[in-house]
C-alpha cells in the first residue's frame, strides 16, 4: 500500500506518496508556516491535494521533541508546537492514522530501509540543514532513550557562551555548523550579511577565498561534533544528510580529517565509515512513510 510521508522542517513542510518500496509517486510542498492553526492547516491541505490517491496512512517527520509514546511534540525549535497533541488531532482531521516520528530518525529509518545505511549494525545519522538533528540505530532498532529525545548532538555545548541557539542554549554545535550558522561564520569572515548557505557553496565553487575560509572552518565544527559521537557511541558507521549534505564535496574531507585528529585514541583505533545520505532531502520523508506503513500493518 501507498502512504504519505511529512517531512516538517524549520523553513518547508513537504509531503510525498510514497510506495513499500520506498519510490516517491508525488510530491508536494509549501512554506512552514509560523502558527499552530496555520500549520495544521497547511498539512490537511496537502494531505487532501494528495488524497486521491488513496494513501492508507500519512507519517509526519518532525523536528523536534516528542513523548516517548510519539503523540504529542513537547518542543520544536523551529517549529509552533509546544506540548501538543499532534497525532491525535490531525488523526481526527484527516480520517486515516497518523504517525509521529522524530525527522531525523525518519531519515535515518529511510537510509536504513532503502539506501546507505542497509545492513549496517551501530551506525549513526547526522542530518545537517537548518539545523543539525541525528538519530542512532543498533541492530535495526531506533534509539530513542528513556523519554524519547536521544539523541541531540546539535545541541552539545561546544563553545561555551558562544552563539544564541534556537533551543535555549547558548555555543550548540548546530550554531557552528549547520546551514543556517554558514551565514554567521561568513560575516565573521568579512562576507555580506543574510548570506544563505547556499549562496556560500556557490561562492566557494567559483573560488571566493572568504568563502573557502568559511566552509573549513565549518569542517572543523562538524568534524569535531564527529570525533565526539565516535567517542561515545564507536559506530561503524556515519551517514550525513539533510539539504547541507548536497554539497559535501566541498566539506567532508576536512571535516572527516578533523575527527581523526581529535577522536580519543587518534592512530590506534578504526574509525567509522563517513558517507552522504543515497536518498538526500527524500530520506525524511520516505523513512516516516515506511514507518507509517509498518505501524498501521502493526494494528
């Protein structure tokens, strides 16, 4: 059966028909809206653009916090929701089941299923957009921890004091290398304010130095948040996605370089494998669709 799959970030919320063989059919997008009601809406709109098609369930990717039992977003950075049942709401909207899941682990559920990841064993998933989510996979499972937040990597303090983060905190990791930091780090380097990440990459392809500068410096950041999963975690392997991971070839090296030199034990233990997402910006959306699927069979 065909499902839809949600994938609701911080600047678009995308919806897509997805078949059990993880092939997209349509798809469908507009931008994130600011308010509850506005957002809600936004979803039963392209739920209904898409529903003759006759999906049998529509899986929502969030970012951001959820409880354990994956009913109501407790806290989203970038996102309206504060303590809401959303699940049940939108079920009751829609008429079809719903399903909640964490974007990241969405994503890294998709990689598993139908791409990168298939067959890996202790791998981790660091998605890199507006903000850097991450999801942890053991034997085929989704680590979610005791309350279902686990685990938030974007969030270790990195430098303490430093940048305001939209979480709280202050020096997150995510506020040093995530799409959205690339601006700052770019003024910092002397470029033009409210640079978009994307005008960056473009910027460093055609050989702006400032640029260049900007994106080492943010291989530096990501290689560092590396070396620190690595430390914990020891995984096989590492998967980088999210909309920042389109133009890895200008990063990954150096950042892989900076978690070799700054992991525990750096020349006397292997390292993981660190690659890019094979589904790209669809992962959310494919892995929360698989997971609807899997759950409304579950019933």
């Amino acid at each position: 059966m065909n499902t839809l799959g949600f994938d609701i970030g911080g600047t678009q919320c995308r919806a897509a028909l997805v078949t059990q063989e993880g092939e997209i059919l349509a798809q469908r997008s507009v931008p994130t809206p600011r308010t509850v009601p506005a957002l809600e809406d936004a979803i039963v709109g392209l739920v209904d653009e898409l529903r003759p098609l006759e999906p049998a369930a529509v899986g929502l990717a969030v970012a951001g916090f959820l409880d354990p039992a994956r009913e109501i977003v407790r806290f989203a950075p970038h996102l309206p929701w504060r303590d809401a049942p959303v699940r049940a709401r939108l079920q009751e909207r829609l008429a079809l089941p719903v399903v909640l899941e964490h974007d990241a682990n969405a994503a890294a559920w998709g990689e598993y299923r139908f791409g990168s990841a298939r067959g890996a064993g202790t791998w981790v998933f660091f998605a890199v957009g507006t903000g850097i989510g991450a999801a942890l996979m053991i034997d085929g499972q989704l680590f979610r921890g005791a309350f279902g937040t686990a685990p938030e990597f974007g969030h270790l303090t990195v430098v303490p004091g430093g940048r305001e983060c939209a979480c709280g905190k202050r020096g997150c990791l995510e506020r040093y290398a995530s799409g959205t930091a690339l601006a700052d780090t770019a003024v910092a380097h002397g470029m033009a304010p409210r640079l978009s990440g994307h005008a960056i990459m473009e910027a460093a392809r055609a050989g702006d130095e400032r640029a260049r500068a900007v994106l080492a410096e943010f291989a530096g950041w990501l290689g560092q948040g590396l070396s620190i999963v690595a430390d914990v975690l020891d995984p096989e392997l590492i998967v980088l996605g999210g909309g920042v991971s389109d133009d890895a070839d200008l990063f990954l090296a150096g950042a892989v370089a900076e978690m070799g030199r700054s992991i525990v034990g750096a020349g006397h233990r292997r390292l993981p494998v660190v690659g890019t997402a094979e589904l790209g910006a669809h992962a959310g959306m494919i892995g929360v669709s698989d997971l609807a699927r899997t759950d409304t069979q579950g019933e």
